[in-house]
C-alpha cells in the first residue's frame, strides 16, 4: 500500500470485513478521485438487498475509522 491508501482485509479485520458486507479485499486510494455518474452502472440495489431499496453495499466499521482518517489526511 501507498500514502493515502487504506485497505479492509477479511483476515486482518474479520468483523469490519462483515459489516461491510465485502465478497473480497478491498484497498481505498485517497489521493485520487473521480467523479461518478449516479446511474445503476455503478450504484444499484444488491441483489439480497441488505439496507432495503437503495445502493448502500455495507458500513464502515468504527475501528476502520482512525485507519480512513489517516490515510485521507495522508493524500
């Protein structure tokens, strides 16, 4: 990982890994950005649909909080 980066690994942080509802690792880059489209090509209801009727994959678990922060100070 890079300055700025933050990741969500399943063997490293099982229960923010959980609550975010992930299927695999995950890396957060702040030092780039990009603005995306609100269509469904990149924001649709999953299929079981865990949050009710909208887009909304999961939640940051709050021991992931300081680690985020960090990384976004860092970019």
């Amino acid at each position: 990982m890079y300055r700025g980066d933050s990741a969500i690994l399943q063997l490293n942080h099982p229960h923010a890994y959980q609550l975010a509802n992930l299927s695999r690792d995950i890396k957060f880059s702040f030092r780039k950005q990009d603005l995306l489209v609100y269509t469904s090509d990149w924001f649709s209801v999953p299929p079981h649909a865990p949050h009710g009727q909208s887009p909304k994959l999961g939640t940051l678990h709050p021991c992931m909080m300081i680690a985020a922060q960090a990384a976004f100070d860092a970019s």
